[in-house]
C-alpha cells in the first residue's frame, strides 16, 4: 500500500505484469525466497509476494466453485477448533488458508439471509394468522348482530364484505348526529 496525499492508505493491486514476472521468479529461485523474490519486484515486499503467490498464483490452489462436502467439512472444522484458518487449512491441500477464511464468511452470511427470510416468513405467517382470526371473530360478531331480532341491521346483507358494513355504519353514525 502507498500513502496518498491526504494521509490514507491507497492499495496497489497486483497487474497482469507484475502477477507474471512473480511466476517468473519464484520458478527461478523456488517458494521460500520471498526476500531476494521481492527484491525483483519495485513497490512489493516479501509478505505482499509471498501471499499473492501462496493466495492467489499457486498452481497447488484450485480455484474451483466450493462443494456441498467442502462446505460441510468446513463447518465441521470450524466447530471442531474455531477460526485457526491455518490449522483448518491442513484439511483442504487445494485451498489456502484466506480461501477457507473468506469461504466461511461467505457461509455466514448466507446462513444469516436463511435464518432473517425463515423468520420474516415467521412473523408473516403469525401476522396471517392473527389477521385470520380477526376477520374471523368479526363475521362471527356481525352474524351475532345481525341474527339478534332486535337489531337495526335485519335487514342488512350480510353476504357482503365489510366495506359494505362500514358504510352502512358511517351512514347511521350520520343520522345519529
């Protein structure tokens, strides 16, 4: 990262150039010389070669789309010994350690979408269900009113909706006042 002119830090992504002459050199002088690798390499260090060739440009690390047994070993894995990436990682020989790490908080957020949609369906379906039973306890109060012989609305028809109720309501209300 370089620092830019108002003080924050500006990352500087690896280019298509700089990605192949990596290649280039760790074939020359092998995986674990990332000093005399950086060296070659204006603007990078040992730690920003390393992880980019270890992470990314390794010919051992599959970039593959994660499996349903993959992601279930991971989860197990997780449990088992909580968020050691590097220990966990002895468990995927294709993928590195931040793959696992980013794979995880990929599964997070997905579960956490799962389990916000099942409650929100939760919560329509009470809401549905106290609606029902509302509606139902009002037809089943307007039947009562409407079948008592004593009652003004005799004569209202009860097969319409509660629109029609409510006007006649408003209507009376009216002539009341």
């Amino acid at each position: 990262m370089s620092v830019q002119q108002n003080g924050e830090k500006k990352r500087n992504r690896f280019t298509i150039e700089e990605d192949n002459k990596l290649k280039e050199l760790v074939y020359m002088y092998g995986e674990n010389m990332w000093e005399v690798v950086a060296k070659n390499m204006p603007q990078r260090n040992a730690r920003q070669v390393r992880d980019r060739w270890t992470n990314f440009l390794s010919p051992k690390i599959t970039k593959e789309p994660w499996n349903r047994m993959e992601d279930d070993l991971l989860i197990r894995k997780i449990n088992e010994f909580g968020t050691k990436w590097v220990l966990i990682s002895q468990f995927f020989p294709h993928r590195s350690d931040t793959a696992i790490k980013n794979r995880w908080l990929i599964l997070q957020k997905l579960l956490l979408a799962k389990k916000m949609r099942a409650e929100r369906q939760l919560s329509y379906e009470k809401a549905s269900d106290i609606s029902s039973k509302a509606i139902e306890e009002m037809k089943d109060d307007q039947k009562r009113v409407f079948s008592n012989e004593n009652s003004i609305f005799q004569d209202f028809d009860t097969t319409n909706d509660f629109s029609d109720f409510f006007l006649e309501v408003d209507s009376l209300e009216r002539d009341w006042l």
